[in-house]
C-alpha cells in the first residue's frame, strides 16, 4: 500500500519537521502512523517530499524529510465547468473527477439545474466542494491541487467568456454528432468542458457558447455526476497522461 499523503501550506527548509494541526491529528489519532513508518508531505502545487515518522505525539507527527521532488503543472490544463446538481451528486462528480486529475472546477448556475446557490447557502457549498476536491487529492496521492472556482458559482456569460479564451472548448451533447475520441486537442493551454445539470443543457445555452464544439461520449446518455468523469478519462488517455 502507498504511503499516505498530507497536505502542508509549505514544505519545510529543513530535514526535520512537525505535522501538527487537522494534518498532524489524522496521521497521529486517525491513521495511527507508527516510528519508522513512511509518509508523503505536499504543498498542493507540485512540492512533495517523503519523510520518515520518528515519533508520534498526541496530534503531532515528527517526520525527518528523505527525499523532494517537484512536478510541473500539467499542461494542458483540464478544466470542467460543471452544472450544479441536486443531492450529492455534484460532490460525487467533484470527488471523481480529482480522482482522475481535473485541474480546475468552475460551479455551473445553469438555466436547468434545480438546486440553486444562493447568499451564503452557496458558498458554503462552494466550499464543500472544494473540501471534497482536497480530500480526494490526498486519496489520489495527487502533487497539484485542482481549484474550485466560482463566487460562489459561475454564470453562463462568465462560462462563455472562459471558452472563448480556452485553447479548446467542448460542451457535452447527447445531440452532438462529433465525438470527444477523434476531435482535434491542442498539445498546450486550456481544455475547458461543459457538464450540463440533470435537466441538460437549453438550447440558448448551447448558443451562447459557440465558442465551444459540441461533443458526445457515445450512444448513452450519462448522468452529470459521470459525465465529466467518463469524459476525463478519455481526455487523459488522449493527452497521454494515462
């Protein structure tokens, strides 16, 4: 099994470092790290380092450092704008789709979703996902972060505006005829992808982003908390990042 991975604000200087906080509680009294046990360090913007427990403490985890290394920002860039859904079904797209390696998260106030992001409701739901997105970085082992974007969320005037100046914009489409398999990718920049809400993506909405090519996946129409990550998927194998 891979070492456990937790999140710091900044690697340390040194070679001896204190996991203290919400970090140092879960590897302390959480995951019961034990002396000699190894464990993974990282910023969330490409810094990571390996450490060495060598003792543990009520909340706290003393580590010596061993190794560092620094990865580069993917490029390009995946960025999902997903359409709010109802429940938890787009905390269960969030979670997935970190799991996969999106880059960016931008919340979607579509015509057609059916919750809505209101006052501080919507930011405290904003923010659960971008809770949701960190704490399934940390399962993934994954250096960079993805970011959660929106304030709290995106409207579709702000969405358009960001496929036009993607290096590729795609809207996921059960009517499209061109297939995200064989469109063209750009080899560096944005890819930005449209997830509709449960209810789809309006007519008016499609022409406002014209600036985006209409894609579809296959003959089967998923749901919005599978769609962008079965669309991910295919973008990463495509991009060779799999």
């Amino acid at each position: 099994m891979s070492a456990p991975m937790f999140l710091v604000e900044a690697l340390p200087a040194g070679d001896v470092f204190v996991l203290d906080g919400p970090e140092g509680h879960h590897a302390a009294t959480v995951q019961r790290l034990r002396a000699g046990e190894t464990l993974l360090l990282s910023d969330g913007r490409g810094a990571q380092a390996t450490g060495r427990v060598d003792s543990v403490g009520k909340g706290t985890v003393s580590v010596s450092l061993v190794a560092r290394s620094l990865l580069p920002a993917p490029d390009p860039q995946l960025v999902v704008v997903q359409g709010i859904a109802k429940g938890d079904r787009g905390e269960l797209a969030v979670q997935a789709m970190t799991e996969i390696g999106v880059d960016e998260i931008l919340p979607w106030a579509a015509s057609r979703s059916v919750a809505q992001w209101r006052g501080d409701r919507g930011f405290k739901a904003r923010d659960k996902w971008a809770a949701t997105a960190r704490e399934a970085a940390k399962q993934a082992r994954r250096s960079w972060l993805p970011n959660v974007g929106g304030d709290p969320d995106c409207s579709t005037k702000q969405v358009a505006a960001r496929l036009g100046s993607s290096a590729a914009a795609f809207v996921l489409h059960e009517e499209a005829t061109e297939r995200l398999t064989t469109v063209e990718l750009p080899s560096s920049g944005e890819i930005v992808l449209v997830v509709g809400p449960e209810g789809g993506i309006s007519d008016a909405e499609v022409e406002a982003f014209g600036a985006a090519t209409p894609v579809r996946l296959g003959r089967e129409v998923l749901r919005t908390s599978t769609a962008g990550v079965a669309a991910l998927s295919v973008l990463s194998a495509r991009l060779g990042r799999w």
